[in-house]
C-alpha cells in the first residue's frame, strides 16, 4: 500500500524528474529567440550594431540560469548542439520578424524593426545600438 506512495515520492524527489526538457524551457527558448532576432536586425539593418559584451553577458547568464534549474553541462550543450533545436529557434524568430512586418532584403524594415525593439527594451533590443 505504501510502495507506490514511496516510489512516487522518490521521483518527484529526483532533480531529474522536475526537469523538462531544455527545448521546452520557456524562458530558455524566448531568450534564445530573441537573441537570433537581435542578430538578424544587426545584420540587415546597417545603422544598427550589436551590443556585443551585453550578448556575451546574457549568454553567460542564460546558461547560468539553466545550471541553476538543475541542467547539466552536458544537457545544455547538447541542447546548444542540436540542429533541430537551432532551426526551431531560427524559425520561430523568422516568424517573429515577419510578424512585425520585416521583409528579406530590405533593410529598412530592418531597421524599424530594431528601433522598435530598442525603444520597447526588449530582450532583442537591449542586444543592439542604433547610430
């Protein structure tokens, strides 16, 4: 009778057992999106640049979020690692831009874009610099 009551516990006790999977981490992932929309806008966009430390300072911080919700090294660079992964995420961040009106090879659409996410202080936004 209280087997079951004990296994139950144990599990739940277990870190691993509390941990969804990384591509299901909605922090992670929204983070990771919008970092790719960052990119994207500096690189179509030729008066807007990267804040490169403020990336580099957010990486850090992302992956010592996920360490800290129990993820190991290893699970995060294999999410990291994993092309399905990545094209979901750059999917998902094309989505985003298409949304907001942005369209390939124009970069003024770009550019708004940027301004926008800049003066909304967005994750995306507060990775670039406008000139």
């Amino acid at each position: 009778m209280f087997r079951p009551l004990i296994a139950a516990l144990l599990l739940a006790a277990t870190p691993a057992a509390a941990l969804e999977p990384l591509s299901s981490e909605a922090y992670v992932n929204d983070r990771l999106v919008q970092a790719r929309v960052a990119d994207l806008v500096r690189r179509g966009c030729p008066s807007i640049d990267a804040r490169l430390v403020r990336a580099f300072s957010e990486a850090r911080a992302l992956k010592r979020y996920a360490r800290d919700k129990g993820y190991s090294e290893a699970q995060i660079d294999a999410f990291l690692d994993s092309r399905p992964d990545r094209q979901r995420i750059y999917a998902q961040a094309d989505r985003y831009m298409v949304e907001r009106g942005v369209v390939n090879g124009d970069p003024q659409t770009f550019c708004r874009l940027g301004r926008d996410e800049i003066a909304q202080q967005t994750v995306a936004g507060s990775l670039l610099s406008a000139r």
